[in-house]
C-alpha cells in the first residue's frame, strides 16, 4: 500500500515548490515586523508583549487572494479569547 494518496503526494509537492518560491518570514523578519507595530495589535492596538505567546502574524493581502509571505504583507494580531474588535474587523 502506497503511503500517500495522489492528491496528497500532489498537495506535498505544491507546499514544498512554495515554501521555496515564498518563504515564510525568518525569526529577524518576525522581530521586525513586531517592532514595526511597536508591540501592539494592528486592529485594536492591544500592547502584546513577543514573548507572550498571544498575537500572530497576519496577511494584509491573503495567500489564498495572491497574497505573498514576504516580511511587507503582513501585520500583528492579538490572539485572546477577548479578540472582540479585532476578529469583527478581520472577518470583514
């Protein structure tokens, strides 16, 4: 028995060719763009501490849309069950 299935022998093949193509942000980009945002969420302006574990690192322009990995086309965005203004605004 084969140990992946064609579609997911071909899904492996696609993330691996992007991953090359379109790098996800290093731990300096990362750091940047946190710093870039001096600490706070990009919708409501939560100051979140990087070490805290609480925010991510969202896409200003989807992948999904064409959106690229690149360190410009993304944002902070806290992450707490207190999301209230920041998730209405990203489900927009």
């Amino acid at each position: 028995m084969a140990r992946y299935s064609v579609s997911m022998a071909k899904n492996l093949i696609a993330r691996s060719l992007r991953n090359i193509v379109d790098p996800v942000p290093s731990a300096i980009e990362r750091k940047a763009v946190w710093e870039y945002f001096e600490n706070c969420c990009a919708y409501c302006g939560l100051e979140m501490s990087p070490t805290a574990r609480i925010g991510h690192l969202d896409h200003v322009i989807p992948a999904s849309e064409g959106g690229s990995n690149h360190v410009s086309n993304f944002k902070r965005l806290q992450l707490t069950k207190a999301l209230g203004t920041a998730l209405a605004e990203v489900s927009d």
